[in-house]
C-alpha cells in the first residue's frame, strides 16, 4: 500500500540494486476515463455537467445524480510525481465529453490538496479525438521528453499496443489504477530504464 503522499520510492523500494539509485519517469501520462476515474464520460449522458464535488469523499456528483470517484491509487500515485522535482504528470484521453472532463478535473484533489488540473503540466493535457499515438507525440514534442523517458496508464489494451510501439513504457489497468497498477508500472519502467527487462 502507497503511504499517504504516495512515495514514489516507497513503491519501487528505495534502490533498484545494491548503490543504484532509481529511475524515475520524466513524464507520467494517464488516460482518464476507466483509468483515473469511473464512471466514464459517456456513461453519464443525461446527466452531466455541472457536477458537485464532495471534500469529504473526493467524489463529484453530476446532475442526474451519478456519483464519479477516482482509482485508490490516483491521489497518491499523482502526489508522488509532483514531489519528484524532474518528472512531469500529463494526460492523454479520448474521452467524449472533454468538457466534463475538464471539470472534474478541476474539483477532484490529490493527496496533497492541489486539484488534479492544478497537479498536471497545463501544456501537456491532451484531451480530444484522436489515437494515443498522436496524444503521446504531441507531449513529447511539447515536453522535450523523449519516449523512453515517459510512463503510460491506460485501460484499452489496443491504447497501450499503440504506445508500446512508440518505445513508451505502458501499463495496461484493467482496473483503472489501483496500488498494485501504480507500483507494476515503477517497477517495469525502472527496469526497462536498467536493462533488466
């Protein structure tokens, strides 16, 4: 289990070998729907925007009265990688109602208080229509970080085929990510980064 703050070390270990420091992703990407957060966008049709957020359980209603909430991992998970002073949270979706995405993003908070949109790079959300691929381009063009320094969250294993073949480290979350996604994910970019994988 991730401590509170979501320890990026705690969830790898705090070496990956005897005096080897760990790798850590300069750029962690994250699908949203199915992946941070449940229900998707378009599962709420016929209701919708505007939604009303709860602090005291994280979860945004909307106005048919379906409750959204995010992934266990999500608040601590992107904590972890705002502390990291080099690395970089973005995000790449299709979602079908980037607007209500954009919302909720805006009213869902992380395990340090900041909202998730306020925990993302502003120039690196990718939200609209088009292939993963062409999300993860336009990140790396806009970030200077190349694929291989980049970790990918996904639930669409067609998604993660695609970005795979870009040379990104991707993680399949059938689950949407929970601690055990989260901690799979370190650990295989930091041994792909190593050689081990």
């Amino acid at each position: 289990v991730l401590d509170q703050r979501g320890s990026m070390a705690a969830a790898a270990g705090s070496s990956s070998s005897e005096g080897e420091a760990i790798v850590y992703p300069r750029v962690v990407v994250f699908d949203l729907d199915a992946c941070c957060w449940s229900p998707e966008m378009y599962e709420l049709w016929g209701g919708g925007a505007p939604f009303t957020y709860d602090s005291g359980s994280n979860t945004c209603t909307d106005r048919a009265g379906t409750l959204c909430s995010l992934f266990s991992a999500i608040p601590a998970a992107w904590t972890a990688v705002v502390d990291l002073p080099d690395s970089r949270l973005a995000i790449a979706s299709r979602c079908d109602e980037p607007k209500w995405a954009d919302e909720i993003l805006r009213k869902f908070k992380i395990s340090n208080g900041m909202t998730m949109m306020e925990a993302v790079d502003p120039d690196l959300v990718e939200i609209y229509q088009s292939s993963k691929k062409k999300h993860l381009n336009k990140i790396r063009e806009k970030s200077g970080v190349g694929f291989s320094e980049m970790l990918f969250f996904d639930d669409d294993p067609n998604n993660i085929r695609d970005v795979a073949e870009l040379g990104v480290c991707s993680i399949l979350t059938p689950s949407g990510v929970d601690e055990e996604a989260w901690r799979r994910g370190l650990e295989t970019f930091a041994s792909k980064k190593s050689g081990r994988a």
